[in-house]
C-alpha cells in the first residue's frame, strides 16, 4: 500500500508539470512564437519525467500496467479540472463531471479485488 500512496503523490506532482507544460502556454505565452513555447515547455516537461518515470517504476512493482494507467488518467483528470477553472480562468463543465465518473468506473474496474479479496 505504502508503494501505491508513494506512485499516487509522485504522479500527481508529475502532472501537474506536464499539465502546465501542455497548456499553460496558451495563457502565459500566447503572443510568442510556438517554437518559444515549445522550448518552454520542454523545459517544464523534463522536470516532469524526472518525476514520473521513477514513479511508474515504483508503482509497476504493486500494480499491473492497466492499473498504473488508469490511475495516471484519474490524477490527470483531477490535476486538470481544478487547473482549468482556478489558472485558466474556464468555468466548470458538465463534461468534466461526466468524465470523473467514467474515470472513477475505471479505477473501480481494474482495482476491484486488489485490496479485499
């Protein structure tokens, strides 16, 4: 379990890097040329990786690989619904509501089992 909390914190931390590295250029540099923005964001994204691949690698040791990737997409899902209304300034969206309980169906699916048996 302590494995499993370590890969949860490390990936979101993760994602928030990489999800300020997709889209906060949208906001922050939108009249620099895309290449600034790439560079930029390159620059975010390899603190991401820094963080993400030990994490995968620590959680790849307690969870299968479909396990580890729905629980990536929980986190990116609960790191970008929050980024988007509080730093992008858009409001919330039904969709995001529908998404969360799509993701949540997913989490229950591929974990069902794993902690009670």
């Amino acid at each position: 379990m302590y494995r499993i909390l370590i890969t949860t914190g490390m990936l979101v931390i993760s994602n928030l890097f990489m999800t300020f590295a997709w889209y906060a250029h949208l906001k922050n540099l939108r009249e620099k040329p895309w290449i600034v923005a790439s560079i930029v964001s390159w620059g975010i994204a390899f603190f991401e990786y820094l963080i993400q691949v030990p994490a995968n690698r620590i959680g790849y040791n307690v969870m299968n690989l479909g396990q580890l990737k729905i629980l990536q997409e929980a986190i990116t899902l609960s790191v970008f619904v929050p980024f988007s209304i509080i730093y992008m300034k858009e409001g919330l969206k039904q969709e995001y509501l529908w998404a969360s309980v799509f993701i949540l169906a997913a989490v229950f699916c591929v974990f069902k089992g794993t902690f009670v048996k």
